[in-house]
C-alpha cells in the first residue's frame, strides 16, 4: 500500500487493455458505528510460522491498521471500499463464488466481498495484530465463521498455502512486495486461483528517476523502521507538510487529504494512516506493469485483464484471469 504524489496520478496503459480502475465516490451518510475498543478475539485464527520469511527488519503493519479500524472506518469508507472492489475486479457481484484475500490488514477489503454477496470468503494475513482486527470487524458486523473463515499465516509458508482451497476470485493489494520474497509470493497467490478464476493485485511500481526512486524509497524505508518513535513521528510530520506545500503551490486545498471522511479515490482508506503504511512499508520490492506482466504470463499462463498504473511511485493495479484448463 501506500501514498501517491500528486504527480503520479495512475492513468491507463497499452492499446487493447480495458479503461483503467477507477476508484468509487459513493459519498452516504457517515453512520459510523460505535468504535468499541478491541477483545482479545480468537476465534478461528491459527499460526503458521514454519516458513515465514524473517527479513532484518519488518513494519508493524497490523497496528496502524488497527488504529485506522477503531478511529477511521465509518460507513461511506465501506462504501467506497465495495466500489473499489467491484471496478477492480469488473464484476457487480461476487454471488456464489469464493473469495480469497491474502494479507487482508484491518479486514475492510473482506467485508467488501461480503458485502458483494460472495458465499465464502478466506482471509489471512501475516501480522497477529491484522488477524485480530478482522476479527473484531467480523464480529461487529455479525458475519457468521462458515461464511467469513480469518487464519494467521505467510503466502510463503507452502505447509499453510497447501491447506487452501483455489477459489474464483484472488486479492491481494499492496501485500506481496512486503513479504521479502515478493516473487516467491507471486507464484504461491497464483497457484490458488481456480481455471477461469480471477487474480487481482497490486505491485509497487518501479521508479528509476532521481531524487524520487525506489531505491531511494527503500533507504528511507529502512530508516524510519530502524528509528525509534519520536524519529518516525518527524518523518511523517515532513512527509504530510510536503503533501501540503505542494497541493498548496498548485493552488489546490491543502487539508483535503485531512479532512476526508469518506476516503473516495483512497479505495476507502485514510490519509494518516496511508502516510505510516508507506514511510514504514518495510520489507520493500518494486517491479514495473511490465516486468510484472511479462511474469505472470509467461510463467503462468494468466492473460491481463486490466491494469491501471502510472509513472510514480504507486501501486500498479492487475487483473488477470487463469485460462479454463490450466
């Protein structure tokens, strides 16, 4: 996951390819509910750790999820959410299929699929802290166990991927450049997806120009992640007062991004929350929409479907479909 510059809005590419993704604007009354404070929840949730990747350093993804669940998540975010979901994945409803998303964060993309009548969705995800936040989102939306199943588990642990089923519809946004391993992780989501089934995710892009590039997105990465929490603090104070000196030169509102309830073209998210994700999105790889298609492809077999990228640092959206009888 993480926070585009102004200067890299995502924009469709190559001729032949469906338009690009668009995010939803479903405004709605904000009904949000009551932010009860988190149970020890444990429902279902199971530990797999045999294989997991153990990279030098690692962010705490799941507690700023966390905190985004208990103080941000209100209806019309929801609401936007399930937009992004259906234009994603080009589908209205996902009635009668099975959903799986892998590193699922606070849960919210999970609801979505709920919400789009999916029969079975599985959701997993690395960090204890996201397992326990879905769960609590679960419960406070009463989805039932045999409906909404919530595990924690790696994409790399090939024991814990052995035990799941191929399903229709695959997602996983902003996740497997996280892993340490992101190709390994690629191929391990790929081989959950059913023939004819969907495969919808998302890569940080490649940035090859100075001073903007990923590789030195990366040094920094790493150093808000080896600082303690004063530094990171100053960091992302920068990081927000830089967002808003730019918007500000470009005569636009600078608060917008602050103000936001809805998180209408943030696929529901939240801006603070997104500013921690990126700085402390740590470990960190990068393809470009061709290196990645060109992957998956050539060594699956997948054909694209839809892409939406751009030239900055982004994340470029896929959708491919596993070819029936493969």
């Amino acid at each position: 996951m993480g926070v585009a510059s102004d200067a890299s809005k995502p924009r469709a590419l190559a001729r032949g390819i469906p338009p690009s993704v668009r995010g939803g604007s479903n405004e709605g009354k904000d009904t949000a509910r009551s932010r009860a404070s988190f149970v020890d929840a444990r429902g279902d949730a199971r530990v797999h750790l045999s294989e997991m990747a153990t990279p030098e350093l690692r962010y705490g993804f799941g507690a700023n999820w966390k905190d985004y669940a208990e103080t941000s998540l209100n209806e019309a975010r929801i609401a936007n959410a399930v937009q992004s979901l259906r234009d994603l994945l080009a589908l209205e409803t996902l009635r009668g299929e099975t959903f799986l998303d892998i590193g699922c964060g606070s849960g919210l993309f999970s609801l979505a699929a709920c919400r789009l009548d999916a029969a079975r969705v599985i959701s997993f995800d690395f960090d204890a802290d996201s397992v326990r936040t879905s769960l609590w989102l679960r419960e406070r939306e009463r989805i039932p166990e045999a409906r909404w199943s919530i595990q924690q588990g790696s994409v790399l642990d090939a024991g814990f991927m052995a035990s799941l089923p191929q399903v229709a519809v695959l997602y996983s946004w902003g996740v497997l450049h996280h892993t340490g391993r992101m190709w390994d992780a690629i191929d391990a989501a790929a081989a959950k997806v059913a023939p004819g089934g969907r495969f919808a995710i998302s890569i940080y892009n490649r940035v090859e120009r100075k001073p903007d590039s990923s590789a030195m997105w990366w040094k920094i990465k790493r150093l808000y992640n080896r600082s303690p929490g004063f530094a990171r603090g100053l960091m992302e104070t920068a990081y927000m007062a830089n967002h808003a000196a730019t918007r500000l030169i470009t005569l636009r509102n600078p608060f917008s991004a602050h103000t936001d309830q809805a998180g209408a073209g943030r696929r529901g998210m939240d801006f603070r929350h997104d500013v921690k994700d990126w700085l402390g999105g740590f470990p960190y790889e990068y393809a470009s929409a061709g290196e990645l298609f060109e992957y998956v492809h050539r060594k699956h077999g997948f054909h694209l479907e839809r892409l939406r990228t751009g030239d900055g640092n982004i994340c470029n959206e896929f959708l491919f479909i596993r070819p029936t009888g493969t």
